[in-house]
C-alpha cells in the first residue's frame, strides 16, 4: 500500500495466532477484497458469474478515502509536498472529506474551494472535520473553484492537489488497485472475468486500473459508467443526476479513453434499484455509485457480451 507511514503493523504472537498493531487506520484498507454475487445474479436470473471490488472501508466509506492518503504519499515521495504544507482542493463531494481527514492524520491543513452554494450540510461537516472553505460565486461552477484553487496555491505556496488532472491519482490506481485487481482474477495466465465495469468521477480508477489491466492481457474488456442523465464521455447531454461521485458533467483530464472499451449509461433509477437489490441478496451495503457499475454488470451478462463480470464497487451506503 501506498501510505506516509509505509512501514508494516507491529506483529504480537500469543501463540500460533498473529494479532497485528496498525500504526494509523490507512494501513487497515488494503487489500480490498473480491466477493461473487450469487444471490443478486440469481435474483436476476442471470447465467455466468458476477463479481465485486469492495473499495470503501475507509471512514468516509468511499474509494475516496485510500486515494486521499495514495496522493498525499506520492507528493510526498517525489518531493512535491512539504512537511506541515496546506493542501487546497476543489472540491466538496467525497473526496472532500476523505482529503480532509487524511491530511489532518498528516499534519497537513485542508483548504476546499467551492461555489457558495455547495451544500449547507457538507459545508458544516467539512468545517466539523477541520476544513478551511474558499467560495467562489455561484455562477463559476466547479471550474472557478478550480480557478481559485490554482491561484492561491501559487500566492500562498500551497499544495495544490488538482485531483482532477494530477497524474498522482491514476498512479496510484496503477500502482494499488490495478495490481490488486489482477492479483486476484488471473488464474493460470488467464483472466476469470471478462469484463470489468468501473463508474468514472475523477477517471483515475479507470484509468489506472485499465492501463495495468491492458498491459497484462487484452481479453478484458474495460467498462466506463456514466449517469444516463449525464453523458460526458459519450459526447451526450449532460445535466442533474442522483448518483453520487460519478458523472461530474465533464471529461476529466485524467480520463484514458484508450483503456476503454465501452461506455455504459445508467439511469439514477436503476443504480438505485440495483445498490438495494444487492443488499438483500448479498449483505453488500453498496452504494448509488457502485449500483451502477453493478447495473452496467448485469447488462453485459443479461445480453450476452459478458459471460463473467467485475463491477468496481467504490462506496457503501449508510444503514
């Protein structure tokens, strides 16, 4: 794992058992574990397998949380970021938060731009957890906090950490969670799924874990999911949506459509539906997000083009 205090847990052995002494909560996250859902693809009456990348353990219960702490240890390792340094970012969504805590346990104050009309209950959380909040109008957008985030980095001598273009974010991916993921599908030299269908937010994910699942075989197919209401990375519409961390109404910077083979469209509906039918058939708390890299799953087996699928499950949803 990518992690500021990369040395092991301390190990105690009272015995033949092993108890393990973690130096902070992050060195718990990794490896993220694979699960077959055999419940949700019979309740589906759907032939083939049906897998999911569990990616939310950490606090904020998101992806978010193990990339937060990846990219402070990468800018760290190359130099970038400094003892003690603030670190500003726009944003107010998951990745808010999760960079909010990760640099408190750093030693790193958090600065967030928004637009002033960012959520009131996020807004009050953020500050709860230590946040410092930069508005910018309304009007801008998340392309004025962005704006703003950049120039007072360069007035300040922040760190500016750019989530959305700064290459450390699927660099991580390639480095962890591409890894991880083939580590546990390759079986014999060859893969157990043939498809792997990841919701796209900041695209690091899919871009990482593509990348380093096209450079060991190209007989899985890469799955991009966007929000039907909001097709970006087909060149559609985009517009409001109800699914959390994924269809920023954008093309973000980190994004590799070579890596991609399809895009997948689910509507706010069907993401939901499947995130609720998942945790009846399963006990998988998944979240709106991961409901729709589930959905897109199932799509792909109830037609024919998948016969085994992994869907990227990047949160959970509280009970």
């Amino acid at each position: 794992m990518i992690c500021r205090n990369a040395a092991g847990p301390a190990v105690y052995r009272k015995g033949a058992v092993i108890m393990p002494i973690y130096q902070n909560l992050y060195q718990t996250l990794l490896p993220c574990p694979i699960v077959e859902l055999r419940g949700y693809l019979a309740a589906c009456g759907l032939r083939g397998r049906l897998y999911a990348y569990l990616d939310y353990n950490g606090p904020t219960g998101t992806a978010r949380d193990n990339l937060a702490e990846g990219m402070l240890a990468l800018a760290d390792e190359r130099g970038a970021l400094k003892p003690g340094q603030p670190v500003i970012e726009a944003s107010s969504g998951a990745f808010a938060l999760a960079l909010t805590l990760a640099g408190q346990t750093a030693g790193h104050p958090v600065v967030l731009t928004m637009p002033e009309d960012a959520p009131a209950l996020r807004q009050e959380q953020l500050l709860r957890l230590g946040a410092r909040i930069l508005h910018v109008p309304a009007r801008g957008g998340l392309s004025a906090a962005r704006a703003l985030a950049r120039q007072t980095a360069a007035e300040k001598g922040w760190y500016d950490m750019n989530w959305l273009a700064n290459d450390d974010n699927p660099t991580f991916h390639r480095r962890v969670t591409g890894p991880a993921i083939v580590k546990s599908i390759a079986r014999e030299g060859a893969s157990i799924v043939d498809t792997v269908t990841i919701g796209v937010g900041s695209a690091g994910t899919i871009t990482g874990v593509g990348e380093t699942i096209k450079a060991w075989t190209n007989d899985v197919r890469i799955v991009a999911v966007e929000p039907y209401e909001s097709q970006a990375l087909s060149g559609g519409l985009t517009g409001n949506h109800g699914i959390p961390e994924i269809g920023f109404g954008l093309v973000p910077e980190n994004y590799n459509a070579y890596v991609v083979d399809n895009v997948a469209a689910v509507t706010t509906a069907d993401a939901a539906r499947a995130a609720q039918r998942v945790l009846r058939t399963d006990a998988i708390p998944a979240s709106i997000s991961a409901g729709a890299a589930l959905h897109a799953a199932a799509q792909l087996l109830a037609n024919g083009t998948s016969r085994s699928a992994l869907a990227v499950f990047s949160g959970r949803q509280s009970l």
